[in-house]
C-alpha cells in the first residue's frame, strides 16, 4: 500500500469526497460562470479572429468615506503590454455612474464598453491625451474594449469583466 | 449530439469535452458555456490554491478564459485544453499574488487575502463526521500535498498525471501510481479509528 502502487477504490473515494467538501468551504462564486461568459462573449472577435491583446487588472481602489454612495470613487487600473487603461468610476445620485478614463499612452481612439444584453454597447473617443468619459452607465457587469486606430493592424485590447 | 448549456458532463468526460470544444472553436456559444462550466470550479481551485482572495481568484479565471479565446487555435485537443487552462491560472495566480505583495493592503484587506477557511470555520459546513474526519487529516498535509490533492480531487482519473504537471509538480505525483500526498494522508485515514469505524 505504497506510493508506488496504483491508485484504487479508495483512492478515488478519498478524492471525491474531498471534491465535494471543497465545493461547500470554498465555492466558486455563484456568478462566476456568467462573469467568464460575458467577458469572453465577443462575437465579432471570435467570428472574425480580430487579434486581442488582453489586459490584467492592474489594482482597484474604493477612495473616499464610502459613508453615502453618492461619494463612492473607486480608481481601478487594466494593464497590457501596449498601454495601461485607468479608469475612476464615481456613483451619480440617479443611481447610474460615471466612468472617468485615461489611456496611457494617450491615443485618439475609440473606446468601447460592452453591457450585458439587451442593454447595446456604448462608444466613447478618447482625445489626443487619452481621456475619454462614460456618463449614466448602469451598475452590473462591464467589459472595456479599447480599439486600435482604422486602418493598423494592431490588437484590440480586451479587459476582463468588472462590476461597476 | 446537441449541448445544452446545463447539461452536466456524461461519464466519459473527456471525449465531451473535446467535442465541445471543437464546437466552440467554431463560435457555439452554448458549447463554449458547457465547457466554461464544467472546468471553472478546476480553475477556481487552482487560483484559491495559490492564495489568492476570491476577488482576485475570480478575476484570475476570467483572464485565463480570455487568453484561451485568443489562443482557440493553438491547442489541439480537450486534454491539452485542461492543463493549458490550468497553466495559465496558475501562472497568472503566481503574477497578481507577487503583485499584491507589493502593495499595501487595499479594500480587500488583508483578512480578504486568506486563502482558506481554518478547519474551525469549515466544521458547521461539514455535516457528515467522515467528511470531518478526512478534512481535519487533510489539513495536517504539507501544504504542497494540500494544493496537489485539491486541484486534482477536481478532475477525472485519466488527467491526474497532465494537470499535476500543469500545477508544476513533479513526475510521479498522482497518477497512474498513487503518489507520495496520497499515500500519505490514506495512511493517516486508516491509522485513525474514527475513520474506520465509519
């Protein structure tokens, strides 16, 4: 009954047991399979195999007292190879929130940000220094998109979803 | 075959997946779902098992299904799939935990950091006293044997050996022999009256 001897019944009884006690001390969060569905869901980008470049959450931050939501600022980072996205993301009274972006380098290009269905996907333009702005967007799932300029052929960047 | 999108795996899990997977390289949404589901909690597991937060475990998954989709046609067959996915997390686990380090703690504090549950906190999950018994033995493991046995517990016999070595351990871990960790906390199980009392 070695560690050389093929696994057997109990072996495998052992493991799913184990198996089944991890699946109740530490759960995947129950919208975990929605959150990788929508993130990956770009239709167009598996269709037509677009190039992407994906990019890591960098750090995310809630600053401010957080005591009213209405003062809720949380900075939050996406880092790739070819640029970093920085985006602050402030609670609007109306219960929507506003979206503060800067690219980095700065770079007039289109921004895109994808909501889940039904809800269409929303364009912003970043300006020559890379600023770009999202206002009344609904809290849930988001997913950034930032686009290369016409006409290159370099990758779209993709970031993971977050939960604005 | 059609896949529904809750279809839990048939027995022969591998061959599924594999076809599966051939569908969703050809854009079948519902194919790409059955496999995000069948594979997430392997994930899941690889990323908590390297200290993760759930936060960060959770954005970790989600980066590693992203780099799949770039790569769909890179990787040939389901089982290249498991440890490919499996790589990945483990290899973006290692990069947001050096990262986190870094840093001071966030929101997230550094109670958010624990990777798991103490056995205290486990008990009242733990109805069954086998389930007791086995976890309080499990957690006496090294730790190494802990992260071995848990990733694996999560997939079928035939991947033992590939998602072992995916998980960077060495040749001969689990599968097709039963491995030192194994071995080990068998050992333990059967040298404790309570459990064979069962």
């Amino acid at each position: 009954m070695s560690a050389a001897d093929p696994l057997d019944d109990l072996d495998h009884a052992v493991l799913s047991r184990l198996s089944s006690i991890y699946g109740r001390v530490d759960p995947p969060p129950p919208d975990l399979n929605d959150r990788v569905m929508f993130a990956v869901a770009l239709d167009d980008l598996l269709v037509e195999s677009l190039d992407v470049e994906v990019a890591r959450l960098g750090y995310d931050q809630l600053v401010g007292s957080g005591a009213r939501a209405a003062e809720r600022i949380r900075t939050i980072t996406f880092d790739a190879a070819s640029r970093t996205v920085m985006m602050t993301i402030a609670d609007r009274p109306d219960n929507l929130v506003r979206i503060d972006g800067w690219l980095a380098p700065g770079e007039a290009v289109r921004v895109e940000l994808r909501l889940p269905e039904p809800s269409a996907a929303r364009s912003a333009y970043a300006d020559d220094t890379g600023r770009f702005v999202f206002e009344g967007v609904p809290h849930g799932l988001a997913q950034v998109l930032v686009h290369p300029p016409s006409g290159t052929d370099r990758p779209v960047l993709v970031t993971p979803s977050l939960v604005l | 075959m059609s896949i529904e999108a809750d279809t839990p795996a048939p027995p022969n899990r591998s061959a599924w997946l594999g076809e599966c997977f051939e569908r969703a390289r050809e854009g079948d949404r519902a194919a790409l779902r059955a496999i995000v589901q069948e594979l997430n909690p392997l994930l899941w597991h690889v990323a908590r098992s390297q200290g993760l937060s759930r936060e960060d475990a959770a954005d970790v998954v989600q980066t590693a299904w992203l780099e799949l989709i770039r790569s769909l046609r890179e990787i040939r067959t389901a089982a290249a799939l498991t440890s490919w996915l499996v790589t990945i997390t483990r290899r973006e686990a290692w990069r947001v935990r050096t990262r986190s380090q870094r840093q001071l703690p966030d929101s997230d504090g550094i109670l958010g950091g624990l990777a798991d549950p103490g056995p205290e906190a486990a008990h009242g999950l733990l109805t069954s006293e086998r389930d007791r018994v086995l976890w309080r033995h499990f957690q006496q493991l090294p730790e190494r044997c802990q992260q071995l046995l848990r990733i694996v517990a999560q997939v079928d016999r035939p991947d033992y050996a590939e998602v072992a070595q995916a998980m960077g351990m060495p040749h001969g871990s689990i599968g097709p022999t039963r491995g030192r960790c194994l071995a080990k906390l068998r050992q333990s199980l059967l040298d404790d009256p309570e459990w064979s009392r069962q």
